[in-house]
C-alpha cells in the first residue's frame, strides 16, 4: 500500500511539474492533457491544452497532479507538501529553490528537532515543509 498526493492546480500544472521535476532531480513519467484524453469531447476547448494527469517520480516517492476544471479549483488549504533530505545544504538548495516567486511561511533554519526546517507556498499555490532531520549537533549554519 502507499499514499500518494495528488494535488490540483489552476491551469498550471504543466509548468508546475516541470518545475518540481527540475528542483528534486525526478522524471515526469506521464502528462496528458484533457484534449488528448478519452474524454477529450467531454470538456471545453480552452481546457483541451491543460493537464488531466500527470505523475512524478522523485527517488522512492511519486507526486501526482492535474489541473482542475475551473469550477472545482480551490486553493490548498490544511496540509503541507512535505520534502525530506539529508545534507542541510541540500535542503537549503531545495527550500531556496521552491520558494523563488512564492512565500516563505517560515525562513529555513535550525530548530530543536532538525538541522534545517522551513515552509513557503511556491509560485503555484503549493504549500511546502522542508526538513532535514540530521542530528542538530552535527551541523549549525
């Protein structure tokens, strides 16, 4: 069994999943758009362009995403994506990475349980946690 996020965007998916497929090294392993779909007949044309589905491997872990049609969108709300790695400059690199044209919650930095901790919403809406849980004792910043 595993628990895979899936998670929806306003018309930006495809560039959102190229991005993330940049920032954590992974392979997009499908995109399909509405119009390329089964369905295709069954949407408006200015849905055909966006993303119905599309997945990314990330190492062990998938990341799934779509874009909704306009009348199903709502912003994320009530959870957080989140990134876990091992060097803390690693997880500077990421954080820095997925915070450009966002918002940074909580600036990276170390805390009482991690080396390096930090949330932001991206540029898409997404809302992230990037953590790096090496012993606090084995690096400072």
């Amino acid at each position: 069994m595993e628990i895979i996020p899936y998670v929806f965007f306003n018309g930006q998916c495809a560039a959102a999943i190229k991005f993330y497929e940049k920032v954590f090294g992974g392979k997009v392993q499908g995109l399909m758009t509405y119009g390329d779909s089964p369905a295709a007949k069954d949407f408006p044309p200015d849905q055909k362009d966006k993303i119905i589905h599309a997945r990314l491997d990330v190492g062990h872990s998938v990341l799934m995403a779509s874009d909704a049609t306009p009348e199903h969108h709502a912003p994320p709300q009530g959870f957080s994506l989140s990134v876990s790695v091992k060097d803390p400059a690693e997880a500077e690199r990421v954080f820095d990475a997925l915070a450009e044209n966002g918002t940074i919650q909580m600036p990276i930095a170390q805390t009482f349980w991690s080396v390096r901790f930090g949330m932001l919403t991206d540029q898409f809406g997404m809302p992230w946690m990037v953590n790096c849980e090496q012993a606090a004792s084995t690096a400072s910043r």
